[in-house]
C-alpha cells in the first residue's frame, strides 16, 4: 500500500503541474504551439511549459551555462541571430516528453502492484487438481490463522487418479493402439520377417511395457533375430504390460516369425504439511481439492503467495527514461550541429572556388560574395538546390550588407556565425583585404582553395578508413557463418 500512495503521490503532483499550466492559459505555452510536428504532444504542452518556466527560474536564465550552449546551436542551426522562438518550442517539447513518460510509468506502476496486492488479498478455498496423468501442480500460498500473521506454506498437488471403469476404457484402447502399431513394416503378424513397432507411450499416467517370450528370436527393441529361426518359422508371443501405479494388466500378442528376407517438497510447517496431505488423499477422484478451513481449532486461510514488486521497478524504469530523454533530447540537437559542421568543412574549397574564379573575373570581393549568395538562393526556391548551412551564413550576410550593414562588419559576423576555423580565416583574408587593399587576394585566394581541396581529400581519405572499421564486424560474422555453412555437413557426415 505504501508503494501505490507513493507513486499515486508523484501522479498527483504530476496532475497538478498539468492543471497549473490549464490555468495559467494560453500565454504560457503559446510559443510552443508553433511546432506543426508535434502532433498529439501539443495537447500535453501545458505541463511541459510549467516544468520548462521552473527549470528556468531554477538557473536564473544562466545565459552562459547549458541554455546559452542550446541558443548557440539553434542559431547555427537555423541561421539566424533571434533564437528564441525556437528555443522555447524546443524546451516546451523536450520536458512535456518526460512529463508523459514519467505519467505512463506511474500508472503502469500502480496498476502492477494493485494487481499484486489484489491477488494476494483475496482469500481462496480450493485449489486445481492436475489432470489425470499429468504432473503434480506446486502452489505457494500463505496461510493465516493459528499463528501471528501469515507463513508461507508450499502445496503438492497430485494429479487427478483415474477411476476403475476410465482406467479399463484406456487399457483398452491402448491395448487396440498397440495391437493396430505392433506389425509396423511388416505384412502382419502371421509374417514377421522385421522390425516390430512397440508402443512407447500410452495415455497420460499408462506405463507401457514389452517383454518377449523368446529373446532368441525378439529383442528388447523389438528387432527380429534371424540366426536361430527354421525354415518353416516359428509362433511364439510378445507380453504388453500396461500399468497405471499399482494396477497392471497384461496381454498376450501371438506372431508367426519367419525367416527374414536378406536385405514431494519440504512445507514450513510440519502439522499443516500433514493436514494439506490428508486433503489430498481425501477424494483423489475429484476434479479440485478443497482445503482445510480449520488448524489446531482455529480458523485457516489460505491466500496466493506474495509477488515481486513489479509495480516499483516499472515506475523506477519509466522515471529513469523520462530522465534520459531530456538529457538525449540535447544530445540529438548537438548531433544535428555537428552534421552542420560537417556540411560546412565540405562546402568551404567550392565556396573558395567560386570566390576565386569571380574576383579573378573583375567582379569586387562584394560583388561575387552576392552573386554566390544570390544565386544558390535562386535555386533553392526552384527546387535545384537543397539546403545548405555555409550558403545560408553567406545569404545572411548578403541580405545584411543590403539592409545597411558595414561589409566589414557583415564578414566578421559571418565568420563568428560559422565558428569553423577554415571559415574564420576567409574572414580575416577578406578584412585584410579592405583594410589595407592589394592585389594579392586572388593569389591568397587560390593557395588556400588548393589546401582546402587537399584537406578535404584527406577527410574522405579518413572517412573511407572509419567506414572499412565498421565493416569489419559484419565481415567477421559473415566469415563465421561461411564457416558454419562448410562444417556442419561435414559434422553431419561423420
């Protein structure tokens, strides 16, 4: 009980912070409703916008600690300076995901352990018999009465026993299986020139057992020795037993054989053992075993034994992912920077290039800078040109330089924006360039397209080698099963 008002607890809690963020309305998580992805989590969006504000209030809208990395990567992600929209869609989204999850695993939790408590609080009077044959049944109960509380008691049940008239009915049919199995490939029984077919197994609980008059010319097996047999063969009787504990009967099978062609478990208490024995001897005949309702003159009951706590460890588990989601959630975001970057160190020799080519053309360092910007946003809205993050800096930049801003001060920020190396050198080659002028741009320009396409060939170069590692362990599983394949006809030749 403790443990479904703890975690009733923490549902309530959880409940209330889905209310609160009802009540406050719609200027709490308002922002957050812009995501078109989110689906049926934007009905939960409330909760997440309380625990979002908390957490923030919590760190005091630390601009410098984990938040402020999380604006840095959205803004280089989307490629613009005003993050803050996406920002809080992405904080709003990140904590309702672990609010439903540590829902759904409280609730599951409760739900085990109320089934748990349910079936050891209900009290039982009789028990399954196992069917006739079968196998005893072992039930762990928990018996209250003559003593202080509950004690653990293990039941063996036995099987149900055959009455006298079933038990002929299958001594019969047994014996008519047998009789119809018995000549096996042979032509009958008046012509047994091979391998009798004994039946192994009867019915449930019935023994089956062959025994042959003369072992001379019938083995235990049933095989049939040739060595001592005349010419004009020879009868001679197989014997099938069928018992069923200690009720035996027998029969008597003549064949004609002839020359073949060649070609229980320790209880705790040692009283009660006795008195759940008694009950089960009792009436072996019936279909359930009734238990004892009384124990040394006083009342007893019997209840199932107790199970694990199934309901904790599903709550435990579901809080522990909810944790690791928020924390994955950040994780995935810095993945998706890192592919950024990636795309980045790719594009740098082409932007190089094209940069080279039209200022060496005439065109001024602006001039080409607008027409590569222009012109990959031209395709981008026809659809030839898929996103990408470096074209997009120099778009962004571009649209600044028309807006008003310093060309100077449009390149600096570029190169911050980036915050690629490679990037931040084009920048300073740029500002020199303005600064003090010169005709050495385009010269400077080349030398570094040439080491930009030569580093980008060494981190294809590397990148080939990561992808024949990770080759390795398929190749080593498919070199195992090549050798399986080969092997096992040979183990299955031998």
């Amino acid at each position: 009980m403790f443990a479904i008002a703890g975690m009733g607890a923490g549902l309530a809690v959880l409940t209330a912070v889905y209310l609160i963020g009802l009540i406050r309305g719609e200027a709490l998580f308002r922002n957050a409703n812009g995501d078109r992805n989110a689906g049926f989590l934007r009905f939960f969006y409330p909760a997440g916008a309380v625990l979002w504000n908390w957490y923030e209030r919590l760190l005091r809208r630390r601009q410098n600690g984990p938040q402020g990395e999380i604006r840095q990567r959205l803004r280089r992600i989307f490629v613009r300076d005003d993050v803050e929209e996406d920002y809080k869609r992405f904080q709003v989204k990140r904590f309702t995901c672990a609010w439903l999850l540590a829902v759904l695993s409280l609730m599951a939790g409760i739900g085990a352990e109320a089934a748990r408590l349910y079936g050891s609080g209900r009290e039982i009077t009789n028990l399954d018999r196992p069917r006739a044959g079968g196998s005893s049944r072992v039930y762990q109960l928990e018996a209250e009465g003559a003593w202080e509380g509950r004690r653990a008691a293990e039941f063996s049940v036995s099987p149900r026993k055959y009455t006298a008239q079933e038990l002929e009915l299958l001594f019969e049919e047994t014996y008519t299986q047998a009789l119809k199995q018995l000549p096996g490939e042979n032509e009958s029984l008046d012509r047994v020139d091979g391998q009798l077919d004994f039946l192994e197994f009867g019915p449930p609980g019935i023994q089956c057992r062959w025994t042959p008059e003369r072992w001379e010319y019938i083995d235990h097996s049933g095989a049939v020795v040739a060595e001592e047999i005349p010419d004009e063969g020879i009868i001679t009787y197989v014997v099938l037993e069928l018992s069923y504990g200690e009720q035996k009967t027998e029969y008597q099978i003549p064949c004609r054989i002839i020359r073949p062609l060649l070609s229980e478990n320790d209880l705790l208490e040692g009283e009660l053992a006795v008195v759940l024995k008694e009950k089960d001897t009792e009436d072996p005949y019936g279909e359930k075993v009734t238990l004892p309702d009384s124990y040394d003159g006083r009342p007893l009951s019997f209840y199932p034994a107790g199970k694990r706590r199934n309901g904790l460890l599903i709550s435990g588990m579901g809080l522990l992912t909810a944790a690791l989601y928020c924390c994955s959630h950040t994780q995935k975001l810095k993945e998706r920077e890192e592919e950024r970057n990636r795309q980045m160190m790719a594009d740098y020799p082409d932007i190089l290039s094209k940069l080279t080519v039209l200022i060496g053309a005439g065109f001024t360092v602006r001039g080409a800078w607008e027409k590569i910007a222009l012109n990959y946003n031209r395709q981008v809205e026809t659809g030839m040109e898929k996103r990408r993050y470096a074209y997009e800096e120099m778009l962004y930049a571009c649209r600044g330089m028309q807006g008003g801003q310093a060309e100077l001060q449009a390149y600096k920020s570029f190169g911050k924006r980036c915050a690629l190396q490679p990037y931040r050198k084009l920048t300073m080659l740029l500002e020199q360039n303005l600064k003090k002028g010169g005709r050495d741009l385009t010269t400077r320009l080349r030398a570094e397209t040439d080491e930009a396409f030569s580093a980008r060939l060494h981190q294809a170069k590397r990148d080939g080698e990561k992808a024949g590692t990770k080759l390795m362990i398929p190749m080593f599983l498919m070199f195992i099963l090549v050798l399986i394949l080969i092997m096992f006809p040979a183990a299955m030749a031998l």
